[in-house]
C-alpha cells in the first residue's frame, strides 16, 4: 500500500512501451540494432535448478553468450556466499571478468538474474559504464521486492532496480514500485524451453500430481484431497517425496493425467501471481488445473488451454470431472500446449526484450 499511495501521490505513470522504446533510443543514441545470432551478449545468473536448462539455450538463439555466475568461487578469491566480506569480494572479481571481456569485444546487450543481496548499486553503476542496454529479471516481486536489509541494502531489486535499462518484472502490481523508485519496468510472464519441456511417452500412473515447494496451504490442499478419495501425489522440497531432478518433473507431468498448480504466494492471503509451471506444463504436454486468478487470462483462454478453480470444492469438482472424461481433458491438454508453443517460450521473451532495449534489429 505504501508504494502505491506514493505513486498516485506523485502522479507518476506506467511507462507504455512506446515512451520505454524513446527512452532507450535516447540512452543510445548510436546503437546498432543487430540481427538474430548475431549479437554479443552478457548473462550474469546462477543456475539454482532450471535457470541453466531454460536460459542458456534460449539466449544463444540471439548470439555469443558469455556468461559469469555470481556464485561462482572463483570470483570471490573462494569465499562463499555466507562468508564475511563475500559480496564485496564477488563484485570485484565480476567487474573484473567483465571488463576484460569488454575490452576483447563489447556487449550488446547485458541480461542479468540479480538481487540486491548479490550485487550492489555501485557495481552495477561501473558494469552501465561499459555501454551496453541492461536489463534485469526478477520473478517474485509480491514477496521480495524489498526483502530483509542488510548492512543498509535490500536484499530485492528495490536498490538496484534504477541502474538498469529496463526491468522485467514477472509481478503485475510490482510495476508501480519500480517507477516509484525511479526505474523503467516491463511486465512480461516467466517462459518455458521448448526442448526442455516436452511430452514424454509415459503412462500415466498418476491421477493428479503436483510439483512444487511443500509451504502454505499446499500441504493442507492435499490431504484433503487425499480425504476425499483422489489419488494425488506430490514431489518437492519439504514433500515426504522429496525433490525431482529437471526430467523426472517433466516426466512427471507425462505420468499425470492431472498436473495441479497454486498461485498463492507465501505470506499474502488472497495475493496471487504468475508460476513457471504455468507455462513449463502445458510446455510439457500436462493438463494443467490451477487456481484462478486475473494474471492468467491474457495468456490462456481457460477452460479450453488450462482449467482454473477457485476454492478446494470447485477444485474437487474440477478433479471429477476431468477424470470422468479423458477425451475432454485430451482436447484441453493439447490446446495447452499449441498456445505454450505459439506464445510463451523463453527465446519468445527475450525476443521481445532486446527489441525493446534496441539491441535486436
């Protein structure tokens, strides 16, 4: 509510892709624009579970692909993340990295994962200097776009989101944040990679399954579920199950003749936002029942490409029929995939990135 308030009391707007487009063409003004496969880019993430399998391919659809892990020792003289003076350390060895790669041959474009706990203002401030577009991914803006602070910082993007080029937020109501603290956002959804996420030819052994971090009302969900006589598995972190390796979850999904999804968000009642999964499963060939809410319907017709509930009776209700008519769910699962193919690939939204940043001819 507090940015909010501040961004109607500063009568301050959403920048509309055209001012976004003007805006960069100013920062820029000699930019070449560079086709496809041809550019040069900087990618500064690390690869947690899927961000290596989802990202990397995807971003040498559009070129050479240099890329630094932040969590790599090596950058830090070997200290580790925890360890006193490690952030410090990091961001010296990155800027190092970086501008002796600079030097044999600038960048075109600068895509980065961070957070404020990873790199600090000042970093970034010398990484611009090198003067290629920026742009910053951050995917749970509703919980983390302040974070805890330390040592003065945000551990979210709230101190470090005005020294990129463009921001992009996977959190509709996080845009009024970022122009409040003076950065450029652009809401675009999280993706799926077409040659990671694909159906398998599996038999399905499951009658609903989930894949996900056991937090919240999940595990509540599912026995009741369980309760009510569905046949319902699930796997992840804090599960009795445990964690799925990348492609035992998608094959998971092959095995499910339902995928069940959530779009709560921890610690905020009523709060919902968009998930991978809700690309990465209709990507993979799963039907895919999750809950409802107002960020899905620009990207699926539902009801058609995905099914929605609202509330555990609607859910259960949702369950039974889809169960008692295979040939239904058949159709549903695979418009799911069609519209994942034709709309929502990783490649398809870093296409649309670089053209706003100017670096895509």
């Amino acid at each position: 509510m507090r940015y909010r308030k501040l961004f109607h009391a500063r009568g301050l707007s959403i920048p509309a892709e055209a001012d976004i487009l003007e805006a960069i063409h100013r920062r820029f003004p000699r930019q070449v624009p560079r086709s496809k496969g041809k550019l040069h880019i900087l990618s500064i993430y690390h690869n947690y579970n899927w961000e290596g399998p989802s990202l990397t391919p995807s971003l040498a659809a559009f070129g050479d692909v240099l890329h630094l892990d932040w969590c790599d020792s090596a950058l830090a003289g070997g200290k580790q993340p925890n360890d006193a003076g490690w952030m410090e350390t990091m961001n010296e060895g990155l800027l190092r990295t970086v501008r002796a790669w600079a030097a044999e041959r600038p960048f075109d474009v600068v895509f980065t994962y961070l957070s404020g706990g990873h790199v600090t203002p000042d970093t970034l401030k010398k990484l611009r200097s090198l003067g290629a577009p920026m742009v910053n991914l951050a995917l749970n803006d509703k919980e983390t776009f302040v974070g805890k602070i330390r040592n003065g910082q945000a551990a979210g993007a709230r101190d470090i989101c005005s020294h990129f080029d463009l921001c992009w937020t996977s959190t509709m109501d996080a845009l009024e944040k970022y122009v409040v603290e003076g950065a450029t956002p652009l809401y675009l959804p999280e993706g799926a990679n077409p040659d990671l996420h694909l159906p398998y030819d599996e038999e399905k052994i499951y009658d609903v399954s989930f894949v996900g971090q056991c937090y919240g009302n999940r595990p509540e969900i599912i026995a009741k579920l369980r309760e009510a006589g569905i046949r319902v598995e699930a796997f992840g972190p804090g599960w009795p199950s445990g964690p799925l390796t990348m492609e035992e979850m998608v094959r998971t999904w092959s095995r499910s003749k339902i995928n069940l999804g959530f779009g709560g968000v921890l610690g905020h009642k009523e709060t919902y936002c968009l998930k991978g999964r809700d690309f990465e499963v209709p990507m993979s060939g799963g039907l895919y029942l999750t809950e409802h809410h107002a960020e899905l319907i620009p990207f699926y017709d539902v009801g058609s490409e995905i099914v929605t509930y609202t509330g555990f009776e609607d859910l259960l209700e949702k369950i039974r029929w889809l169960l008692s008519e295979p040939g239904q769910a058949e159709i549903i699962r695979r418009a799911g995939r069609e519209r994942a193919l034709r709309e929502h690939t990783w490649e398809m939204r870093f296409d649309r990135v670089f053209r706003m940043l100017g670096a895509l001819a």
